[in-house]
C-alpha cells in the first residue's frame, strides 16, 4: 500500500479543486464569452433582420402605393376604353343610319332619273304628235283657206247674181211702175 499523506491529499485535492474550479470557470467563461458573442451575433442578425423588415414594410408600403395607382389607371383606362368603345359603337351605328340614308338617296335619284327619262320619252312624243298636228293643223288650214277662198268667190259671183237680178228687178219694177204710171 502507499503510504498517505493527509495534507497531500488535501493539497492535491485543492490542487485538483483549483484546477477543476479553473476548468469550469474557463468552461463558464467561454460559454459566457460564447453566449455573449451568440447574443452579439443574434443581436447584430436581429438587427439585420430588423433593417431587412423595416425595408421590406417599406417597399410593400410602396408596392401596395404603386398596385393602389395601377388599379386607378386600370380603372381610368377601362372607363377610357369603355367611352371610346361606347363612342365608336355610336359612330357605327351613325354610319350605318347615314349608309341606309345614303342608300334611300341613290334609289330616290335613280327614280327620278328613271321619271326624268319617263317624261323625256313623253315629251319626245308629244313633240312628234304636236309636229303631226302641226303639219295637219297647216294641211287643214290650207284646206280652209283654199275653202274660204272658194267660199269667196262663189259669195261674190252669188252677190254679182244677186245685184244682177236686183237690177233686173229694179229695172222689172221701174219699167211696170212706168208702165202703171203712163196707163
């Protein structure tokens, strides 16, 4: 057996206390001195995260400014779109009431070309039959006046008639009236 030495023990158990109380607080330091630099890290990362928030609240706080601008402008545009759309279904509708006016036009133009034509074709007809009874309204005139001519002449040898009788009668009657006168 080793002889023991009491105080040796208890030096060596201090010693061994000493260094197991170093060893500990060297294992409490650097878990102190770990924990402190995890806190420093998770600070500076909680920092970090923070900044990296507060960026992100702002660009969603713009993001949402920019969406909420392009919902105006959608709005806008379709309204826009709308009244543009509204305004050429209009003209449309305008070009197909002035087309269907337009159309009634011509056929009314063509109409009166075609009565034009109508009373063209009349007028050329009336024109002849007006020539016809020109020339025979001349024929018949001729005719008149050759019979009037006629009628003229046989009324003056009928008034010589006349006048001759009436101046044999006269002479008839002056003689039986001499005669009576001298009887």
């Amino acid at each position: 057996m080793i002889p023991c030495n009491c105080s040796c023990i208890f030096g060596a158990y201090s010693f061994l206390n000493g260094v197991l109380h170093l060893c500990h607080m060297g294992i409490l330091l650097e878990t102190v001195t770990g924990m402190h630099a995890e806190n420093g890290l998770l600070s500076h990362g909680l920092c970090e995260s923070n900044s990296v928030i507060s960026d992100l609240k702002e660009h969603n706080y713009r993001t949402k400014q920019e969406l909420d601008m392009c919902r105006i402008f959608k709005g806008k545009l379709l309204a826009d779109i709308k009244n543009s759309f509204d305004r050429i279904n209009k003209k449309e509708v305008e070009a197909g009431e002035i087309t269907i006016k337009l159309n009634n036009f011509a056929k009314n133009i063509s109409d009166l070309q075609l009565q034009e034509e109508m009373m063209l074709q009349r007028s050329n007809e009336m024109g002849s039959q007006l020539a016809k009874l020109m020339r025979e309204l001349d024929v018949s005139n001729t005719d008149i006046v050759t019979s009037l001519l006629d009628q003229e002449k046989l009324l003056k040898k009928k008034v010589v008639a006349i006048e001759c009788e009436a101046e044999f009668f006269m002479v008839d009657w002056y003689a039986k009236d001499f005669e009576s006168v001298t009887i």
